[in-house]
C-alpha cells in the first residue's frame, strides 16, 4: 500500500499557486494594488466595472472608491491619513495642488502626460506635471445653423456676412447680432438671444464662465503663477470687455432685461429648442437639455459653437473656453511599485480599445488625449462641436480659470451685482468696484 505523503502535496500546490502569480508576489499582501478615490458619485458603479474589466485583463487589482456629493476633500484628508490612502486621486485646479502639493508626484514622464494634446490644460508647478486632466468640457456661444442660414438669405439684412465663418471677433459679432434682432420677425424669433438666466442660483453662466474670459487674459497678460498668492488680488482689467457681451446678450434677448431675475438656466435652453431665439451661452452638458425639451425644434446637426468674443485684443484666434475641474493625481508618498501601477491604469483606460470604450460610451468623457480618433467622441453634436475647436489649428482654447475663483460667497455675490447692473440699479463701475473687493476679501479669507 502506497503511502500519501499530504504535507508534500500541499507545499507543492502552495509552490504552483505562488507561481501562477509571481508578477505580483506570492500572496494577497505583497500584491501591488491601485486604489482610486473617485469623485463623481454618478460613475461609481461604471469605474468598478471597468476595474474588474482591468483586473481580468492585467491581473493588477484596483479598488475604487467615491466620495459622497461635495465631500470628496474631506473624504481625501480623511483617506491619506490612513494606510488605504488612495494611489490615485484628483485635484480640481491649481487651488487643489496647492492643498495637495505635497502628495502629487510628477507626472511629466508617464504616458498619459505625452499624449495629452494641449499639455497647456495639466496642472503645473516648478518644471513639474501634477495633475493631467482625464475630460474636459467646452462652452461658448451655441448657435443655431438653420436660424443662421436664414438670415444670410434675407433680401433685407444690412451685413455682408454670408457665413457664420467669417464672424471671428465682437466687432463682428455684435454687427451680426444687432441686424438679427432687427430682422426679428422675418426669422420668427422673439430676440437673438436666449434669455440671461439672474435668478439666484441660476447665474453661474455669467458670474463664473463668463467672467472667466477677462479672468483668463488679466493674468496671462501678468504672467500670474495660479498656483502661487498672485491670484489674491484681481484689477479686473478687462471689466469694460466683459460688459461688451453681456450687454449684447441683454439687449437682443427673448425678454426684458429687467426681468431676468426670474429666468432659470431651463427656461433659457427651452427658448432656443424651441427656437424662440438663435443663440445661448452654455457648455457641451447642454445638448441633453436641449434634445429633452418637449416639442424641440432644433435638428443636432444645426447645434454649433461660436467662441465667446468681447472686444479683446488677438481675440481673432481665440477658441472655446476648454477645461476640467478633474485631473489625476498620483500619490507621491505611495511606493514607486504603486505609482507606476497607477500610471499604467490610466493609460491603459485612455489608450486601449477595452478603456476608451467605457470613456466614450459609459462615461461619456470627451478626452483630450491624441490616442482618442477625431470620431472617438461621445454621440453628441456638442461634444463634437468641441473636439472641432479643440483640434483647430487656427485657435486656441482658454482655459478654466475660474477654477481660481475665490469662493462660491464671492461669485454668489458677484452674480446678484449683475443683476441690479441688468435692472439699472447699479453702473458698470460699481460692478468692478464690488467685484475687485469681493475677490481680495474671499481671498484673504481662506487664508
């Protein structure tokens, strides 16, 4: 009778095990693990898809977690301060990296990094890459072509524009507009423009995006560090510029101007899908808005963008305002094993069929890195629209720079400025005035 010796067969078995996952160590322990805090709750349950997706196609584990709906902070404080800190986490800006610098590794040789197309949108500090935006939105002025068309047709415009093509600066676009709004009738539209949106909470289209543009140009004409103290105080040098739109906007409306504090940001994408106007200011998010109103008039292949002009100097080559509040970080203080974990992981998700699958068709991410097809695109008219500017060699995007905003106080309180600008109860001066106060106020604030 042959004797079974259990103990050998059992250390042989522990030997195949091991050896079947060398790659990562040989138990549970000592495999390396990518741990992702997420910031968006609506994407949970699509990025723990993806990492089971990634797991199974690697062997690398990534354990995905989400921070509740505007906890996401306290939520990364809490988690670095344990041995589960995420490896890969976000910041939302330079504001971010400012709170997070000292767990942000330089990112400027991962993949990722050297494919993104505008290596101006990463988040910089000293020579070092801290943060890569992994999607990005647009906004600016949507217009409808059908509409447009039909006013270069009429006997009656006073313009020689034939095309929306040739509008390239506020000269132009206010030239433009002023003759639609007198053509009003023949277009069968109730103003130009869609209602401005001044009711509380619903501002932010002017108090933040708007106001990014002269934003933008007051420091890169300083050549202003966003990530360092000269962001504290603004002269808001190009005030003048900025009430050049808006009151173009204002004043070739679907309604009064001293009535837009009751108008919402729903009541302004009504109007234009059901084509009581020809333009609306907002971003990309807004085709669903459109498409989803009952009764829609506007065909997606009619939805286009103009960028926002406002009488700036060389604004002839500028884009769409183009940004994120989202861009990855990495965590310095993980071990160089899990970081390079981490940097395979997103560039794995931004560069294989598998990953750009679920960034396009269940994240529905326009991503700005050069592995994504001029067609790899959410099926969307604005996203399109987007990715056309982006990719535009004759203009250049601004970027978000609102993401330096001091507070949500200081924009609240900036947005119930213009509101009285808009009924006549304040001048534009006194405008600038409490925006240049505000601003340095919040600012010294968060000090």
């Amino acid at each position: 009778m042959r004797i079974i010796n259990k103990k050998r067969i059992f250390m042989s078995a522990a030997a195949i095990v091991c050896a079947m996952t060398i790659f990562t160590g040989c138990g549970e322990s000592d495999r390396v693990t990518v741990r992702y805090l997420n910031f968006k709750p609506e994407s949970a349950e699509i990025y723990k898809e993806l990492a089971k997706s990634y797991e199974e196609e690697t062997g690398v584990r990534v354990i995905v977690e989400t921070a509740a709906n505007n906890q996401y902070e306290s939520t990364l404080a809490a988690k670095m301060a344990t041995d589960e800190a995420p490896t890969l986490f976000q910041i939302n800006g330079p504001r971010g990296y400012a709170n997070w610098k000292d767990y942000c590794a330089d990112l400027s040789d991962t993949k990722l990094y050297k494919s993104l197309t505008d290596k101006s949108l990463a988040v910089e500090s000293d020579g070092k890459v801290c943060g890569i935006p992994y999607v990005v939105e647009g906004y600016g002025i949507i217009y409808n072509k059908a509409l447009t068309d039909k006013y270069f047709s009429l006997p009656s415009k006073a313009t020689d524009f034939t095309s929306m093509d040739e509008i390239d600066s506020y000269e132009k676009l206010k030239a433009l507009v002023e003759d639609m709004q007198k053509n009003a009738s023949e277009l069968g539209i109730d103003g130009v423009f869609a209602s401005t949106s001044l009711k509380a909470g619903e501002d932010w289209r002017w108090q933040t995006h708007l106001a990014n543009i002269p934003i933008y140009y007051e420091f890169e004409n300083n050549g202003t560090d966003l990530s360092s103290d000269e962001t504290k105080r603004i002269s808001f040098e190009y005030s003048e510029e900025f009430f050049n739109i808006f009151d173009l906007y204002l004043n070739n409306s679907t309604v009064d101007r001293k009535t837009v504090g009751t108008k919402t940001v729903t009541d302004s994408m009504a109007e234009f899908a059901l084509e009581k106007c020809v333009m609306v200011q907002n971003g990309n998010w807004a085709w669903g808005q459109i498409s989803g109103v009952d009764g829609n008039k506007v065909k997606a292949e009619n939805v286009k963008y103009l960028p926002i002009y406002m009488g700036i100097d060389g604004e002839e080559t500028q884009g769409l305002c183009v940004g994120t509040e989202n861009f990855y970080a990495i965590n310095s203080q993980a071990s160089a094993e899990e970081q390079q974990a981490a940097a395979d992981f997103i560039y794995w998700l931004y560069s294989s069929d598998k990953g750009k699958d679920y960034v396009i068709n269940k994240l529905g991410f326009i991503a700005p890195f050069d592995t994504f097809g001029e067609n790899e695109v959410p099926d969307d008219p604005l996203a399109k629209e987007v990715m056309r500017w982006m990719n535009s060699k004759n203009a250049s995007s601004i970027p978000w720079n609102f993401t330096v905003f001091p507070s949500a106080a200081f924009k609240e309180s900036f947005g119930a400025s213009l509101l009285k600008y808009a009924q006549g109860t304040k001048s534009r001066d006194e405008v600038k005035a409490d925006f240049v106060s505000g601003w340095e106020k919040e600012s010294a604030a968060l000090e």
